[in-house]
C-alpha cells in the first residue's frame, strides 16, 4: 500500500486561506467522491474541520496529483497554495493520522471533538464507496491508538476545547462573564460546548439562533436560554455583550453595517464577537468599528498555547504512546504485505506435491485407503518441512523491511513480491528504540506474534488448494498471479 496525505492546517495556513478551501457537511461525500476519480486514487477520504482540511488516499504511486485536485477542485491559484500544503507519505502519513487523531496535532491538545470528526469524515468516505480494505484497517487502527491515548494517559483529564478556550477568552476580556449577555449564533456541536463552559462561568442570559428552530429551541431549555428566531436575528444581536458565532456559512453572516446599526442601539458600549466559523461568519471591516472586537479561530491560538504548555507531559506521554502504535500497525501491514507471497509458496509446493503423486499414482494402486493416507500424510509433512525455511526467510525479511532479501527470495523461489513493504528500518522504530533504551523483549515478542495470522490465513488458502490422491486433471503449470487490491466501488 502506498499511503498519501495532502493537507493545509491552521499551523501552515492563516484562516482567509483556509476558509477557501472548507468543505461543509453537505458537500464531503461529493467532494470525496471526487478526489477518488482522481488518476491512480484506490481508495480515499476527506477530513474538513475548522482547523484542517486533508486528503488521505491510497495511491498506485506518488504520482498521484492530490495537491492539483485542491487547486482545481477550489479554482485557486498554484502559487498561492502550494507554499501553505504539506505531503506525508506511508509511515510518516500513519503517524500524522494517529496524531491527529489522537488530538496531539489540535490547537487545544487532549481536545476530543476531532476523534468525532475523523470517524463522521471516515463514514462518509464509506457511504460514498470511496474506502475499502486498506484505510478500513488503517483508520480502525487509527480509532484505537487514539482511545488508548485517552484511557492510559491524562491528555484528557480536564475538559477543553475550541469552545472552552473561546469562553476563556471571553472571561479574559472582561474579568468576570457574570450577568454578561451571551449571544449564541449556531447551534452545532460546538455552540452546545460553548454554552456549557458559559454556564459554568456563571452568565446572565444566553441567547440562542439558529437556522434550524428545532435545534435552537433544544438547546435552549437544555441550558435555559431563550431562543431568537433567526429572522430577527439582528435586532436581537445588539442586546448581547458577547457574540459566539459558528454557523457554517459560507458567507459572512455580520457585516460592517450590522456592527455600525449594533454600536448606535448600544450607545457605543463595547461589544466581542467570538467567531470559531469556518468560514467565517464576521467579516473583518466590522472589526475596524470603534467598540466593536473581533475575535476569529486564529485569535485562539495565544490562549491555546497556555492550554498546550500544561499538557507538555501528558502530551509527551502520548507521543511515545503513539509512536509504538505506528510501529504495531507497520508490523502488521508488513506481514499481510508479504502474505500474497507465502501463499504463492504453498501453493507452488502443493501443485508440485500433487503431480509427483499423480505421476506415481499407477505404481500406488495396490495401497489400501489407510496406506493411501498415510502417503498422502507423508508427501504434505515432506512439503512443509522444505518450504519453512523460505517462508521464515520471507516473514523475517518482511519484519525488517528488507525489500532487497524479500525481492532475493522471491525470485529464488519464482513467486512476486506482490505489494510487499519496502524500505529500511522505520523512523518510527527508530524512535520506540530510543525511548525504550536497553531493549524491550516483550515488544519483540509481540511483533514475531503480528506474524501468525497472515501465516494462519496463508495456510489455510493453500490447503483449500488440495485435491486428493485420486485427482486425474491433466497436469497443467499453473500460476499464482498475486494482484493488488482494485479500486473501491463507488
């Protein structure tokens, strides 16, 4: 499998970039299925959230021209996207999944709304036909390191997240948010944590809008606000200290007029608009209004880096707890890579099996069933036993990532390599070496055992092979042709 990655994120890119390249919830499975059209794309999903977009596929090569699908599929100009765009490839795609999965690559870290993303962006991707075998054993690998994160360290002891930090730069700027009128624009997931961090702090009303009357009005006698229809929405605006904006529009929701129409009912009190939209939902003029501050996604990042720097251990913890799950998902992938191969192996040995026996089967005729069987018993003992060390040679190689002993064996033995892993020791071995100074024998361990199932799986394929003493087909050569997965249905 060769693993792309492709994507632009609030680390690389300022939020006017970014906000031109979002993807809404109603457009993901149609721009997914999109990108999977794109030459020499298998499989393929999208992750779209306030802070990142990313394309992950599986690729024939690393040919495949992802990065030209962002600029043709937004219409935007090469040269004022490419400087903003990273690339991962294979181990170094695995990490940055698990990564962000695990919210270590988040402007809050320990935040767990983007687990939610990943999975919500991974189903679709799968409504859309778009993932098959290879990213379904990624991501589910990619879900599990990220719970293990969670339930074996503390990044996620406390509760935060682009919402709490936003409510924490609202209590930053006026010292207290008691009896402040809060302003809740949207009624999303991220309202709903914004209103829970806002209750906590103890604010006078909470107002709350949204295009949906339904879920307005669920929020709001969750946290007993009180709900604004969404057509006065900006009569009602001027009455709020702090606006809190996250509403998906693809256009800005408050403009200057509204700030200068808000500033002449206020008397010019001040008033913050919070916008965690993306894009966004208030334009920048309004923010040169006098008494108006606005505030967007980028603005958080000073307050986040607070959060970060208390997280710094239970972060680092995480690292090392990731890096040992990129390097059980590399074992793994290597050992079903190298799968193909060893069945190719057992089923030469078998065909060879089966026509000495059918090339004696007239000399054998005077044996009984039971003498039969035990012939039988005797020549499949024989093949196994000459095929062990080949096949050992082969897992052994595949451990180490020795394309040059895998691709010597296979030509020995006249099998392919079918999509076998390539590559010298991983980085990311590497790094699990570093921190587990002296050596770990129970890793080893539990990395020799990875290998059993795809032999497992082998053996069972090549035994299905097996026909019998009694077979009379003709004795034709046969081939054992080892295909890469195609391309998932769509």
């Amino acid at each position: 499998m060769t693993l792309a990655l492709v994507g632009v994120n609030y680390k690389t890119a300022p939020i006017a970039l970014r906000e031109q390249i979002a993807i809404s919830r109603e457009e993901l499975a149609e721009t997914t299925r999109a990108l999977a059209e794109v030459e020499g794309v298998t499989e393929c999903m999208i992750v779209s959230t306030c802070n990142r977009v990313e394309l992950l596929a599986a690729v024939d090569s690393r040919d495949a021209d992802l990065t030209g699908f962002l600029y043709r599929h937004f219409g935007l100009d090469r040269m004022l996207l490419e400087p903003h765009i990273y690339q991962q490839h294979d181990q170094d795609a695995v990490r940055h999944l698990f990564r962000v999965a695990a919210s270590l690559d988040s402007m809050v870290v320990g935040e767990p709304q983007i687990l939610g993303q990943v999975k919500e962006a991974f189903a679709v991707a799968r409504a859309a036909g778009t993932v098959a075998g290879q990213l379904e054993h990624l991501l589910q690998s990619a879900f599990a390191a990220a719970k293990k994160v969670r339930t074996e360290t503390q990044i996620g002891s406390s509760s935060v997240s682009i919402a709490s930090v936003a409510v924490d730069l609202a209590r930053r700027i006026f010292g207290s948010l008691q009896g402040r009128t809060v302003f809740l624009v949207g009624a999303g997931k991220m309202s709903a944590l914004a209103a829970r961090h806002l209750v906590q702090q103890g604010t006078g009303a909470i107002l709350v809008s949204n295009r949906s009357q339904d879920r307005a009005l669920q929020m709001a006698s969750q946290f007993q606000g009180r709900v604004i229809p969404y057509e006065q929405l900006y009569e009602a605006a001027s009455d709020a200290d702090i606006v809190i904006s996250s509403t998906g529009a693809p256009l800005p929701i408050f403009r200057r007029e509204h700030g200068q129409a808000f500033m002449h009912r206020r008397r010019n009190r001040p008033m913050f608009f919070i916008d965690i939209a993306v894009p966004r939902d208030v334009d920048q003029e309004m923010g040169k209004l006098e008494g108006i501050f606005v505030y967007d996604i980028d603005d958080l990042q000073a307050v986040a880096a607070a959060h970060r720097a208390e997280r710094s251990r239970e972060a680092s913890d995480a690292e090392t707890l990731i890096a040992g799950e990129v390097e059980r998902f590399e074992q793994k992938q290597r050992a079903v890579d190298v799968a193909p191969a060893i069945v190719a192996l057992q089923r030469q040995g078998e065909e060879i099996r089966q026509a000495e026996l059918r090339r004696v089967q007239g000399r054998l005729g005077g044996l009984n069933t039971e003498q039969l069987a035990a012939v039988e018993a005797l020549t499949r003992s024989l093949v196994n036993k000459f095929l062990h060390p080949p096949m050992q040679a082969l897992k052994q190689a595949a451990r180490e990532a020795d394309q040059v002993r895998l691709d010597a064996v296979c030509e020995a033995w006249s099998v392919s390599a079918g999509v076998a892993y390539s590559g010298v020791e991983s980085k990311e071995l590497a790094r699990v070496k570093k921190v587990k100074a002296g050596g770990d024998p129970a890793s080893a361990a539990s990395a020799g055992a990875a290998q059993a199932p795809a032999a497992q799986a082998g053996a069972a394929q090549a035994g299905t092979a097996q026909t019998g003493l009694n077979n009379d087909r003709t004795d034709k050569k046969k081939t054992a042709p080892v295909s890469a997965s195609g391309k998932a249905s769509r």
